[in-house]
C-alpha cells in the first residue's frame, strides 16, 4: 500500500472543484427545464436527474483542500467535458437537456475511470471514495 499520492493534491483539488462545478451547471440546467415542461413524467426525470447532480457535486465539495498557497474555488471543469457541456447549453426544451446531460454523464465516468487508474489505495483514498459513490449515484436505476 502506498501513503503517497501519485497525482498530488493541488491537482485532486483541481479536479474535484472541476467537477463540483460542473454537476452544478448540470443540475442548474436540467432543474430550470422543469416548470416549462409540459409532460410530468419528463418533469420527474429532470428533477430526479437535477438531485443526483447536486447531490454529486456536495460530494465533489468535501474533498476540495483547503490551501494556504493556491485558491481551488470555482475551477473550471475539465477540459474534456466542453463539447459535451456545450451541447448542454444549447438544448432547447426538457428531452434535449436530459440527452445532453447523459452525454456529460457519460464523459464523467470515463474520467472517473481513468482517475481511478491513478489513485494510490491510501493517500487518495478521500478521492477515491468519492469517485465510487458519485459513479454508483449516476448510474442508471436498476443496474
């Protein structure tokens, strides 16, 4: 078992501030589609969909370090994610934000697996907890 990190934690900083503000935006988006929606089961699905973001991002928010040299509030999210953010901020009603946030979904867990490939079992375990409990949150119901 290692005790030392192999990423560092200004960059876990990074990226955990990334991806809280990320599922912000996400549930920021889908939650505002909600009272224009005319389909109450589309209605359901945005909010539900809303909560597991938020919910994702507060977990994302308890393991941003708190540093006396570097300031990790508000970090953009990864780099990888634009396109599929992007495609987020152009949907038009509730059926388009929803697939544009399962594209953004989908590219989160593909860098949360490739994070996981660099996690240490000790120093980042904080990190890699979160990693697990935010994938098992997006998954879909049921598998």
């Amino acid at each position: 078992m290692s005790a030392r990190t192999r990423v560092g934690i200004v960059e876990w900083g990074r990226r955990a501030s990334g991806m809280e503000s990320m599922h912000r935006v996400v549930a920021d988006s889908l939650g505002r589609c909600v009272g224009d929606e005319p389909d109450v089961a589309v209605q359901r699905a945005l909010l539900d969909d809303a909560r597991r973001h938020g919910w994702c991002a507060d977990e994302w928010a308890t393991v941003v370090p708190v540093l006396h040299d570097v300031d990790l509030r508000g970090i953009e999210p990864d780099p990888s994610l634009e396109d599929a953010l992007a495609g987020l901020a152009g949907a038009s009603d509730g059926a388009a934000v929803r697939a544009a946030a399962s594209a953004v979904t989908a590219r989160v867990r593909q860098l949360l697996d490739d994070w996981a490939d660099e996690t240490a079992f000790v120093a980042d375990a904080p990190y890699r907890l979160v990693t697990v409990r935010v994938g098992h949150e997006l998954d879909p119901v049921g598998t």
